[in-house]
C-alpha cells in the first residue's frame, strides 16, 4: 500500500528553499 | 505526462502530480531572487526568510500567465494542464477561484515580461518581515526596487497615472491570497 508524506504548501515551500541554501553553502 | 488527468488516473494520483508541481516553481523562485540586484547582499538567513515568507506570493503572480480564462484551464511549470472542474474536484477550489479573480485583475494591467518580473522582485522583497533581522537593508532594496518599478512604467506610460498604484493594490491582494491558502495540503507519495 502506498504511503504519503502529507504537509502543507507553507512547508513544503520552506522545505525546499532550506535544501536549496544548504546544498548550495 | 498527460495534458488533462484521464479517467484511468485515481484522483490520488492527480493529486500526487498535482503536489509535484510546485517542486521545480519553488526552485525556480530561489534561483529568481538570486538575480535581482541586491538580493545576495542581505545576509543568507534574511534571503531564507524573505524566500519562506513571500514565494507563495511570487508564484501567485507567476502562475497567473498559465490561466486561460476561455478554456478555463491551468497549465503548470512542468507542462501538465488541468481543468478547473478537475482541480476544484481535489478541493483546490477557493484557491483557484481566488486566483482566476487575481490574475484577472493583474492581467487588466497588460503589464510587459520585463515589468512582470520587476513586479514579482518587488512581491519577493515586500513579503512579512517577521523573523527579518536587518530590517533596515530589506526596506532599502524595497524601496530601490519600487522606485525601478515606478520609473520603468510611468516612462512607458506616461499618460497613465493610474496604473502604478493600481499594481502596488495588487501586494494586499497577495498577501490575502497568501494568509488564506499557503496552509492547504499537499501530498507526496512515499515509495
């Protein structure tokens, strides 16, 4: 069975803009 | 992979498609705001605060271009266009009505691709200040930026003296549609 990650846009926004300035540092 | 979701696709799937598109829009705000002029010279943790706060309302702005108001479809960043019955169907709704009425409004202004872009730097900048330490060098780059923005339309329209506050309006407009609809869900499938 098929499991998701269930988040907000909020969060999901915020999620990748700190993945993008960590991966980048 | 699809234009429109056909009947052989769950709902679910859609959804999880649907969730995926915001994705590569995300990316591409952060790699916008590392061109406009100044950005980069706040310190890194005001650019992440300034990001957090004000992408949803960059790609409000952004994804107004993808509306077609005759068709009545939204075409996303990844090329997948969906009907508004089909996404009003997954309970995005109220958001896509909102943002049918938004995009009608900013797209009245008939504003030029340079423009646009100006105008979303000015969105970026101008997002909530919470959490903002130096406040002081965020206001300066707001207010450079809406002076570059002035300048270039009312040099192109010069006969219009209304179209520049009527597009600073539109900033209480997206922080409206932001408070409203940035704590919808989304959904990523897990493998």
């Amino acid at each position: 069975p098929k499991t998701h990650r269930v988040m907000t846009l909020a969060d999901h926004i915020s999620h990748i803009i700190t993945q993008d300035f960590a991966r980048n540092q | 992979s699809c234009p429109v979701a056909p009947a052989s696709r769950s709902s679910q799937e859609v959804w999880e498609s649907f969730s995926q598109c915001f994705t590569p829009a995300v990316k591409e705000v952060v790699e916008f705001a590392k061109s406009i002029p100044g950005f980069q010279t706040l310190s890194q943790h005001d650019q992440v605060m300034l990001l957090k706060s004000g992408t949803f309302q960059v790609l409000m702005v952004r994804f107004c271009s993808l509306f077609d108001p005759k068709e009545r479809t939204v075409t996303f960043l990844n090329g997948q266009t969906y009907s508004l019955a089909s996404l009003r169907a997954l309970g995005m709704g109220s958001l896509l009505d909102a943002m049918f009425e938004f995009s009608e409004k900013l797209g009245s202004l008939c504003l030029e691709p340079d423009e646009m872009a100006l105008f979303m730097a000015v969105v970026l900048v101008s997002a909530d200040r919470s959490g903002i330490v130096e406040v002081g060098a965020v206001e300066q780059l707001q207010e450079n930026l809406i002076k570059a923005l002035r300048s270039l339309i009312t040099s192109r329209r010069p006969d219009d003296s209304t179209l520049f506050p009527k597009l600073l309006l539109r900033l209480p407009d997206l922080r409206t549609l932001n408070n409203q609809h940035s704590d919808k869900l989304l959904a990523f499938r897990i493998d």
